[in-house]
C-alpha cells in the first residue's frame, strides 16, 4: 500500500521550495463569510472560482480585509478566473462588475468562408456588453456600443496607422471623434454612403462617440 | 418587381452558349494573393483592370499558377488592359513592364478621397456604355481578408454601386449584392460552389426577407445585426430565391477543386 503525504502548507505565508507533496491548489469560494486568511488561500491558488453567490462574498468582503486600501483596487486584484453556478444568488452588479473586466480574444474569426466571418461578426453585437476582440493577422476588430464614449489608447509599437469605423447593420446619423487624419464631426455614415475606412490614428489616442454600435478595426503591424 | 437572375457561370470552365442572363465580364484585381482560379476569371474576362498592387500580383503570381511556363511568356499572356489607382503600392519595374507592353496607366494619386476599388469602378462605369451596364458583371479579386477596413471598404462599394453586378471573390467564398429593387434568382452552379452559404443585412436592417431553396428559409423574416443573419445555411438543389425589403449580401462557399 503506497503512502500519501499531507501538510496545510496553504496556510503558511510561503510554500516551501522543496516540499513534499508539490501541489497545485484551486480555490473554490462558496456563499459564506469569507474566512480571515482568504486572501492567502488566493494567493496560493492558481485557478480560483467563485459559485454562484461567492462572488458577492469576494467583492462585498475582500475589501474589508484591507480596509487600508481602495476598494476598487482590491476587487480587481482579486478577481475570479471563473464564475460557476446557476446564478440565483450572484447580485446583478457583481456580476456585471467581473464581466466588465473580462476580454475576450478570438484568433481565426476572419478569413475563410465569408458567411463564418459574417456569422462571427454577428456574435460581437449579440454581446455588445462583453469586450470581444477578432484577430487576424492584418487586423484587430471590436464593437464599440453606443452607450459609451470611448476612448482608444494605441499601442503605436504594435498596431495602427491604418484604421476604421464601420457602421455595420444600422446606419450612424451622427458620429464624433479625434485622433484621426479624417475627423468624424456629427457626421452621417452608411453603408452606400460614407464609411470611415482606409483612416489614419494621428498619434495615441483616439475617442469616439455615436449614435450606432461602430465597429473600430486597426491594422497589426508585421513585427 | 422585376426579376433579376444570378448566375456563377464565370467559375465554370466554358460559359454555356445560350445561358441567360448574357453578361459582358470585366476583372479588377486588387492587391492580395490570386485566387487559385485567376486565369479563369482572366480568360472569361473582356476587360481587366488591375488597381495598383493588384498588378504586383498579376506580375508576380500568375506565373506560379503555371510553373511548367517560361514567367515571361505567362506574363506577357496576362497583360492587363488597364492599372489604375493612386500608384503607391505597385512596383516601379512592374509599371515599367506593362507600360512597354501598351497597359493603359491611369495615375489617380491625386484623389485620395476613395479606394483603388472604387477608382477601377468609377472607370468601368464610365468606360462603358450605358446601354450595356445592365449586362455587365465586374469580378473583383483580392478584395477580402488583408486589412480589414479595405475589407469593408470594398464591401461598400458594391452598395455604393448597387445598380451594377460586382462580385467580390475570395479563395473560398463569392459575394454579391441583391438589390431590394428586384426579386432574385440564384442559379446555383454546383459543380463549383456551395453548398453553405448566408444572407446578410449589413448596413440596414431588414424588416422582412422571404427565401425558397435554402435549408433553412426565411419566411417574411426579419434578420438584424445583434439578432438573426442568415449564416452557416445550405442549399438545397439548384435555384435559390429571395426577396427582400432591403439590400442584402448573398454569399456562397467556392469548392476546392
């Protein structure tokens, strides 16, 4: 019969290097009072999810064990990698709270069969409130919603200058932005219309505002 | 309404004699690799205009689509009539080549106010006469993948030219605009396209489009960006139809031959 090791080294400050059994830990936060040594159980953690309600205990709570610091700062630094469950107990602003931090990359969205790129550019609507961003080779593309203002911080080392904004399903009475060599000023765009494409970023930032979802795309730079 | 007929014939290797509609072709060629089936295109062409880098392309590619051909005669055989576009993509030896070989060169580098897509365009449309629009097709190659606002600006082009037939190609997909103008007949052409294919409302969404011939049909259906488009779809035999209360961009896949 073979021996199996165990030590709460979890609840030490610091794993030792060379001990025995080397383990990975997850951490799985239920809906209860945080514990004390939360934070330190993260820390460990390589995977942490919260089920369902946890996540209102992650962002209610932690924040108090660091009553020294803003709260904002320590919801992001603790930030789940998964939200698990049937959502019954999550409260609406938690929830919207780690989804407004979430990005997702998707490699492979454009090219190939034209209705696959159309369908894919599709889902970017379908979830204008998540931040999703198609990539390609040449080109990045995500949605702005018109909800917001916007404000784009060009990583000149890496994208740009050739850039967009499309007024893809609906047609923009009025769009507004800076940064570009041709500035949008209230102005109409349609598809038969006008449409801002082979546009240039002037420098590293770009707003934008709109009365339509827009799609912003800029050129990858070949490094 | 009128009915307007669509028909991928200028995939096939020979067009057929009495096929209807009857179209005159003309092939812009923009700056992305060839499709596999150019010198198709090129042969069922009576006019080709390749916008700035597209003649890169043409110099440089066509000769590898025949690699037991000397390059030179592969590029003397595939002399574009016209290069037209603001001149700042193609190749100084390659402008030289096809001048010397009687290419009309058209320098719109001052106009920097529409794409190289646009300017090949506007010169077919001006080139041809009036009596005749109704019966030309112009085939664009190289207009998809690359960048993606050139993507889209291409795109625009074909609403910005919606009474002429253009048709975007790509390795793996074909696209055209249906005019809300007409009720449409799609002649699927088997041998070399589908079977996916999608209906797609861009621009403006569409109250109400009716299909038949599609696996999935649409039925006074209202199709919208950040709701349903009609992608991934089938079809099923030989004719599609489709009307529409807007104009919308009918794609189908291009078999790997």
């Amino acid at each position: 019969m073979d021996l199996m090791h165990h030590s709460s080294t979890f609840l030490l400050p610091t794993i030792p290097l060379h001990h025995r059994p080397s383990l990975t830990y997850a951490l799985v936060v239920l809906n209860q009072t945080l514990p004390r040594f939360a934070p330190l159980l993260w820390k460990h953690a390589q995977l942490r999810l919260c089920a369902d309600g946890g996540a209102n205990r992650v962002f209610d709570e932690m924040p108090l064990l660091f009553p020294e610091e803003d709260a904002s700062d320590v919801r992001r630094r603790y930030k789940p990698d998964v939200i698990n469950g049937d959502m019954d107990s999550i409260r609406k602003e938690v929830l919207d709270f780690y989804r407004s931090l979430l990005c997702i990359l998707v490699a492979g969205a454009l090219g190939g069969r034209y209705d696959h790129e159309m369908g894919n550019l599709n889902v970017l609507y379908c979830f204008s409130s998540l931040r999703i961003v198609l990539l390609s080779d040449d080109s990045l593309i995500y949605l702005l919603p018109r909800t917001h203002h916007h404000e784009i911080h060009i990583q000149t080392s890496v994208e740009g200058p050739h850039c967009g904004l499309i007024p893809i399903g609906v047609p923009s009475r009025s769009s507004t932005t800076t940064g570009l060599q041709w500035n949008l000023n209230n102005t109409e765009m349609r598809f038969g219309g006008l449409i801002s494409s082979s546009n240039i970023v002037v420098g590293e930032k770009v707003t934008v505002q709109s009365d339509t979802d827009l799609l912003w795309t800029i050129s990858i730079k070949k490094l």
